[in-house]
C-alpha cells in the first residue's frame, strides 16, 4: 500500500508491504544504493520480506522519486540517515508492526545510512546488509582515483555548491554513463541503462555534482565499534569494495554474521539467485534477533 510520513518539514512517500494475517508483525525499514528511487531495489526486498512475514517499508528519500523536498536528487546523507530514523518512527506507530520488533535491510550505500541510524536509534533491534557499499576517506581514495582524483571531485563540488547557493540552480550530472566524462559511475553499467532492469522512468540518472563532498567526506567504518546490535552482511568478492566491508564487520561491536556467495554488485539488485539469496538470509537473521 501507498503511504506517506513526515521528515523534517518534508513528505515522504513509500510502500509499505505487509504481510498476510491480523497479528502485528516484525518491522523492516529497506533501502537502497546511492541516488536510487524505491522501485530500483528497495521495493524488491521490502515485498520479498512481506511475503516471509515481515512488515516491510520501502521509501523515497528527501528530494528523490515521489517525495517532497528540494532540491532534487542530492546525495546527502546526513538527509538521508535522517529520513531512516523518521521511516522507522511511522514503522513503529502502524497498528499491523510490533514495535518492540524494528530491523532495517540496507542495500549497497543505504547500509552506511542505516547504520549510522543505528548507532542513535536503539528502536533498532538487528540490521541486515546486503552487498554493503561502505567507505571512509582511505577507501574513497581507492575508488575515486587517489588525492588528486578525490580533490579534483571535492574542487568540482565546491564549484557547484556556490553555484547553487549564488543562483538556486543544480549542477546535474549522469549517475552512470560510459561515455560523459563527470559521470559518477563512468562506464556502461546495465542494471542502470537497462530499461527492462533499472533504467526505469521513476529514476532520472543525474547526480548532483555538489553532493561529492557529503559522499567523499562520509566516513562509515568508523561507526561500527558504535553498532551493539547482531549484524548480518551478505556480500560477494565479486561485488563493490569487499575489503571495506570486512573492514566494518570486524570492527562491530555486536554480534556479526557474514554470508558469502558468488555474484557482482548488480546481481544483488534484481538477479537471481542473489536476491533470494539475500532475502532468505535477512529473513532467518531477523527471526533469531528480533
């Protein structure tokens, strides 16, 4: 079903799917990878959960897809960790979720946010991570081409954010394109080109090149000595960055499970057998710890 909830001055839209009978059932906050709308992966997981017993809510984030704010598809996620912990809230004020039950299911990027919600939301009780995209400064310098590719992005976002602070107006790139030079992700990468797949109407592609600061000054592996909560995190050596992922599950405080199994990054969005994969893990992680 279609609902609506506040965050921060802002109307936030998601799907909330529930699962069959009238007892109230453990909730799940989901989310995606970075820029995503609820329709490229969160909503897949949310109805997967559904149907394994679990009230699952896939949302928008502020200035994303249906959801209210401005401006539009920028990457922050101090917003972004925000809009987490008011999902929950309207998670745990539904009449068909147990309150006393909350976990959250982060997909790529949304498993920084959500642990950063976790580590101030003790209304969290277990946290599920799937092909877990999680960076600090030393990680980002691997991924965006060293000091000077990560200064280069840092000067271009600064441009652009005095830009919009001086005009009001966005400086939009591609999110993912193999053949624009300031793309975000710059190659040819088919869950998000492909219509049948990702690239879906509900998903402009375009990255607000301001948002490099927020992204490239995130840091996520330092929350986990902050996470007490049981942790599962479901990864491939395939997939983005697995290194970092070790990294911040051997740093958590609690409880931590790692499944490995064969399969890219993309695979773990819409491809079988990832998803259920994922899915049947989450689903039997969340039974033993909430």
């Amino acid at each position: 079903m279609k609902v609506t909830f506040a965050s921060h001055g802002n109307t936030l839209t998601g799907n909330l799917f529930l699962p069959d009978g009238d007892t109230p059932a453990p909730g799940i906050v989901v989310a995606g990878t970075w820029t995503s709308v609820k329709e490229l992966m969160a909503d897949r997981y949310a109805e997967r959960l559904a149907e394994r017993g679990y009230a699952a809510l896939s949302f928008d984030f502020t200035g994303y897809g249906e959801s209210g704010g401005e401006p539009r598809d920028v990457e922050s996620p101090e917003q972004k960790v925000r809009d987490i912990h008011n999902a929950v809230t309207f998670l745990a004020d539904h009449p068909a979720v147990d309150a006393d039950r909350l976990g959250v299911l982060g997909v790529c990027a949304a498993a920084m946010y959500m642990s950063a919600n976790a580590v101030d939301d003790p209304r969290i009780g277990s946290l599920a991570l799937v092909a877990p995209w999680i960076h600090d400064a030393a990680v980002c310098r691997e991924v965006y081409g060293g000091e000077e590719g990560v200064a280069a992005k840092l000067d271009e976002a600064a441009r652009a954010r005095a830009r919009y602070e001086a005009t009001g107006e966005v400086d939009y790139v591609p999110v993912v394109s193999g053949t624009h030079p300031r793309a975000a992700m710059p190659y040819d990468i088919d869950f998000y080109l492909n219509p049948q797949r990702g690239g879906i109407p509900e998903w402009p592609n375009r990255f607000a090149v301001m948002a490099w600061t927020d992204w490239l000054t995130y840091d996520a592996i330092a929350l986990a000595p902050k996470i007490d909560r049981p942790v599962l995190l479901v990864h491939s050596e395939d997939a983005a960055i697995p290194h970092a992922a070790r990294l911040f599950h051997d740093e958590l405080s609690g409880p931590a499970q790692f499944i490995w199994t064969p399969g890219t990054q993309f695979d773990f969005y819409d491809q079988e057998p990832n998803v259920t994969i994922a899915t049947d893990a989450a689903a039997a992680h969340f039974a033993a710890t909430l």
